[in-house]
C-alpha cells in the first residue's frame, strides 16, 4: 500500500474544524474561513494546480460544503479536483443538503 501511496503521489493530511477534536473553538471561523485555509495549505505542501478533498465520516459534512464554497468563492474556482464522502453521516433534515 505504501508503494502505491508514493508511486501515486497521494498526500494524506487530516485536521480538526475549529472547536472539534483537540482543536480550540473560535466563533469567527466559518465554512469559509476553513476553506481558504486548505487552499493556503495545498499551497504552502505545493501540492500543485489541483486537489482533491474527502472527508470521512463525520468530515463528510465540512468536506462537501468546504467543496461547495471553495467552488463558488476561489479566485481559481476549478482548483479543487474533487471531492470524496467516504462513509459520510448523514442526517437528512440538515436544510443544507435541499
């Protein structure tokens, strides 16, 4: 697996929205907010002119609206490669998903 890991060029880095995990909660971070600073990661982990995003489980939600306003807001909207749900939660009253 490793060997396909590198021969793939498949980079693997996980955080913590503000507030969730061992991360400290900040009223002012947003969706938005989130989604520049992955931009500005890709860019500073030269990952190059596109990427994609997955968000597992519980991530499924962030990663899917991160996608959403990265799509709509970027100054290079078709930046972002793609997006993946792996196993995504799903709570079909989240107006959100209309």
């Amino acid at each position: 697996m490793q060997e396909l890991v590198e021969e793939l060029g498949i980079y693997m880095l996980f955080f913590d929205r503000a507030g969730y995990g061992d991360s400290d909660a900040n009223l002012k971070r947003s969706f938005k907010s989130d989604a520049m600073d992955i931009e500005e990661l890709a860019d500073a982990l030269q990952f190059g002119d596109k990427f994609y995003v997955v968000g597992c489980s519980m991530g499924g939600y962030p990663a899917w609206r991160i996608a959403a306003i990265a799509a709509c807001t970027s100054p290079s909207p078709f930046r972002l490669a793609g997006v993946a749900l792996a196993t995504p939660a799903v709570n079909y009253w989240w107006s959100l998903l209309d």
